[in-house]
C-alpha cells in the first residue's frame, strides 16, 4: 500500500508530539523536523492540517510549540488519516459493482480490503500506535529523552 508523504509524514508527527510531550511540555516544529529528517516548511503546511482537524494545539511564544488536543488514547488512527487524505478510508467502488466475475470481485476483494483497513484504523490510536513503536528494536529509531 502506498500513501502520500503528506500521512506518512502527519503520522510521524503526531507520534513524535505524542512521545515527546508527555511530560506536559510542547514540541517545536523545528525540533520535529529534525528528529524525523522533514522539511520544516513542509511540516508546517502538515501540521497546519493537524491543527485545523483539531488533533493538535499550536502554542506560540518562547516556549512555543504543539501539543496534543486531547489524549493520545481518544485519537484514533482513521481520524488522522481523515484529516490528511480523507481518500484514504473512502468506500472504494473501483467499476461499480457490476455483475458476474467483476461484482464478485468488486464484492470479495476491494469493499473487504476497504473494511478491513477502516476496522484497522477504527480500532486504533495513537497511544496504541506508540507504545508498539516503543517496544520496536531500540536500535532502529532515535528517542531523545530530557
């Protein structure tokens, strides 16, 4: 399965404010970017995204930054792939649902696959998203605790 850099990026992000946060402290962009190798102007127009869909807060000042709107555990993974390509999770309808061998495939394979991957994201959130990343090999992705 392919998706836009645009969720694959999104999904970083929010995981890196998830993680980094928990202590009650915001997450700049420039430090998010850093961490996940982003480009910052593309990360804000993300971001932006985020925020308009109410998954996060943008504080600005000195110790300026974003935070998470609500607790990781209420924000479920179909409403962050909503917020960054509402295609994603769209009932798929490939030829119609024609008759024959294509309605059955239409029926069999691609509303299933699409039912799927909707339970998938339904049933899932952030919180679960990142305790599995915690518990992922250490040596595969760069955590920096203060």
């Amino acid at each position: 399965m392919k998706v836009s850099t645009r969720v694959e990026y999104g999904m970083l992000a929010l995981a890196d404010i998830a993680i980094h946060s928990e202590g009650g402290g915001s997450v700049s962009a420039p430090d998010i970017a850093e961490r996940q190798d982003i480009s910052r102007k593309y990360l804000e127009q993300i971001l932006t995204h985020l925020r308009q869909a109410g998954l996060i807060n943008a504080q600005k000042g000195l110790k300026g930054g974003y935070t998470l709107s609500r607790p990781a555990g209420t924000i479920r993974l179909s409403d962050v792939l909503n917020a960054l390509d509402n295609s994603i999770l769209e009932e798929t309808d490939p030829a119609g649902d024609g008759q024959g061998l294509r309605g059955a495939v239409n029926a069999c394979l691609w509303k299933e696959l699409n039912r799927s991957l909707t339970e998938f994201a339904e049933s899932r959130t952030l919180a679960s998203l990142t305790e599995e990343c915690r518990d992922y090999p250490a040596g595969s992705w760069d955590m920096y605790m203060i």
